[in-house]
C-alpha cells in the first residue's frame, strides 16, 4: 500500500472516530434534553478529535498509519469511565443532602489558609515573569526550563520543604467542589465564598507564574465540569454571578495561556499554533499509535507509584525524571500526552487495564445510588474525582498520578468521612423517632 493511501485511510479513521462521538452526543442530548457534566465531556472529547485531524494533516510522518481498532478501543474505555457520570441524572435529584456543615467549613478554611498564605510569594513570581515577557516574550520557555531544572534537583527527594503548598495542592480539584456546594447554599458565608474563589484563582496564578500550562487547564477544566454538575442547585442570581465572574477568569487566563504558548514555542519548528494542535490532539493519535502496544508496561509505576510504596514494592520511581530513565525502553512515556486511559494501558497492558476500569466503575456506581431525590455529599465526593479524571485526563495524561495519588487519598477519606458522619446522624434521628413513639 503507498504512502498516499494509507494517509487517505489514517485520514477516514480519524474521520470516523469524529463522527462516533458527534453520534454519541446527539443520542445522549435528545435523551437528557440538558447539557450536563456528560454532555461536557464528551463535547471535550469530541474537540480533541477535530484537533488530532488537523494535527495528522500537519504531520503526518509522526503518526502514520492510523488504525480504527485503536479508536474504537478508546472510546469504549472513555465510555466506561464515563458512565458514573452519565448515570448521574441531575434531572431526577431534588436536592443535596446536607453534610455536617461544620466539617465542610474546616475543610474550606484549610484550603484557604494553605493557599493564600503563598499569594505574596506567587505575586512576586508572577510580577517578575510578566515583566521579563515584556521585555521579551521567549522569556516564557526560559522560566519553564528553570523550573523544570529545578523539579529534577529536588522532587523525589524525600524532603518536605513547603507544607502549605503540599495540602493547597491537594485541595486544587476539591476546593472548586467545595466552592460551587457553598454556592447552592441559601445561606452563604460571602467570606468564605470569596476566599474559596481567590485560592482558585491564586492556584492558577501560581502556575502561570512559572510558565506551566497544564495545571491552570486542568483548574479550568474542573470549574467548567462542576459549574454543570451543580447548575441546577444554583439560584439565577448565582448563575448569573458565575458566568460573569467565571467568563471573565475564562478570558484573563485564555490570553495567558496563549501568550505563554507564543513565548515557550515561537521558536519550535512550526510555531505556536502547531503546538495548539499538539496540545490538544496529540493524546488521540499517541494513543492510536503505542496505546495497545508500547514496547513493554510501567507496572502502575504511573498510575499508582504512592500506594506501591505503601504496600512494600521496591525500585518505585520517586519522579517522572526517574520514571522515564527507569522505562527508558519504552516507546514513549510521559513526556508525551496519551489521555488517562492510555496512561492506564501503557502501566497494565490492553487487556487489565479494562478490568480495572471495570472494577473502579462498579465501585463508584454502587456507592452513588440516588435514593428519595437526594444525594449525599459524600457521593459528590467520589463522583467529582470521577469528573476530575475523566475531564482533565482526556485532554492529557491521568492528572492524579505521582504525587496526586494524595489527592485521591484525600479523597476517599473525605468521602468515608462524610459517609460515617451521615450514617451516624441518620442512626441517632431514627433512635430519637423510636424513642417519641414508644412513649406514645
């Protein structure tokens, strides 16, 4: 077959692919009639397929040939993933059951104190470098390489050298949970609220501070997908208040973003709306390529480096540096984004990594049955990581790997948490109904 052909046919899979999720979208709206947290997903997913088009069509020589197998396989994995979400039908849910508000609260005020208590220091960062990308925007891919330099000498060492920033960073994709639940609130504490939405904004300050990308998309991601989780607990008066506030964030952080992508790869090959399409479409095509196979699996060296250490292993990669000289056979690694579910096979192989997805999946949809139109806040706990990783993980690699395997840790504590405490009030108020009918 000549090169000609098999472009045309790379071309028609890629085609193809579009179209399955342009089908799937269609089907679920007519049945849903709303555009909920699915519908955002899957729209993502779509957009990233349109990109990997127009990425192929740049370069070719990279990804050639493309295979429909592949595609079809990660869509039915996205689709798994997915389905938690998909089944959570905010048009049958009246209310959320309220938490202990007290917990709640001591969970916002350690998110705030940890976050804004490095404001001072990101706001010098952040001043510095906008005055260094005045004078010459290329500064931008100096103070990433700086700061990659740095993040070579020192992650993985076993030191903890900024507490504060260890639980912000932890609370970077449930802050933005605890922020829109305080909005469905009749009564909001307007302190509280305001400082929830200045330690979003000061994370995404602080990463474009040193001229990272992915974390400040990864936020932007989760406000998006949790505005439209939460949408139809909000009153019109926040509505409105979050599309405003929230559609200017969207512009600010939009043309920072752009200028940073000028700044780091004006001097890259094709510039920076090459790497526009990089960035948004390459996982699809990677994981056509080296998602099935890869020359050889990390063993969840990835995925689950922190809970391997906990349970023993050795020779468990402290980094990614370590990560990528320890896999160094591979064809790719982590330097390349193949999405969260090319990040599972390439640990576990094509045919656990779908057992696995599986066994997570039945998890969470047992443990986020709705009953009597409520749902707990323990089970938003767990649908929201469901969120986080579908979300920001289809974009790019699984967002909770390395050290956000803590993350995922807190949130499951949080979640048995506040599951134990609804347990127990629920046991005391039946107690306290016995006890009334017994003395009738």
């Amino acid at each position: 077959m000549d090169l000609l052909m098999v472009q045309i046919i790379s071309n028609i899979n890629i085609i193809a692919y579009i179209l399955i999720w342009i089908v799937t979208i269609i089907v679920y709206q007519k049945k849903k009639k709303q555009i909920d947290a699915g519908t955002i997903c899957m729209v993502s997913f779509f957009c990233y397929a349109v990109a990997s088009l127009f990425l192929y069509n740049d370069n070719k020589d990279d990804f050639d040939p493309v295979h429909f197998f592949p595609f079809l396989y990660l869509y039915l994995m996205l689709m798994l993933a997915l389905y938690p979400i998909l089944k959570y039908d905010t048009l049958k849910i009246r209310k959320i059951q309220t938490p202990n508000l007290l917990l709640v609260k001591m969970l916002v005020l350690i998110f705030i104190m940890t976050t804004l208590v490095r404001l001072p220091d990101i706001l010098m960062r952040f001043s510095e470098g906008l005055k260094l990308m005045m004078i010459d925007i290329a500064a931008a891919g100096d103070i990433y390489n700086e700061t990659m330099a740095d993040s070579n000498a020192t992650l993985g060492d076993g030191t903890v050298s900024n507490l504060s920033a260890i639980i912000s960073n932890c609370f970077s994709n449930l802050g933005i949970l605890l922020l829109f639940y305080y909005l469905t609130l009749n009564k909001q504490n307007k302190f509280l609220v305001l400082g929830l939405l200045l330690s979003c904004i000061t994370l995404m300050l602080g990463n474009i501070a040193i001229s990272q990308r992915g974390p400040v998309v990864d936020i932007l991601l989760n406000l998006v997908i949790t505005y439209y989780a939460f949408r139809k607990f909000l009153s019109d008066k926040v509505k409105l208040f979050v599309k405003w506030i929230g559609g200017s964030i969207l512009i600010l952080v939009l043309v920072a973003i752009l200028a940073l992508t000028i700044g780091r790869f004006q001097n890259w090959g094709q510039g920076p709306l090459a790497s526009v399409y990089g960035y948004i479409g390459q996982q699809n095509l990677y994981f056509n390529k080296y998602g099935l196979d890869n020359g050889g699996i990390r063993y969840g060296d990835r995925t689950f480096p922190l809970f391997k250490q906990l349970l023993g292993f050795e020779n468990v990669p402290k980094s990614f540096w370590e990560r990528r000289e320890k896999y160094h056979n591979l064809k790719i690694n982590d330097e390349k984004f193949i999405s969260f579910v090319g990040d599972f096979t390439l640990d576990f192989g094509p045919y656990i990594a779908p057992i696995i997805f599986v066994l997570l999946m039945l998890f969470v949809l047992r443990r986020t049955k709705i009953r009597n139109g409520e749902v707990a806040f323990h089970q938003l706990i767990l649908l929201h990581l469901v969120m986080c990783i579908c979300v920001q993980g289809g974009l790019k690699l699984y967002s909770f790997a390395d050290t956000g395997n803590l993350q995922i840790i807190l949130y499951l504590i949080l979640y048995y948490i506040f599951r134990f405490d609804r347990d127990c009030r629920l046991l005391q108020s039946r107690k306290m109904t016995l006890g009334t009918i017994s003395q009738i």
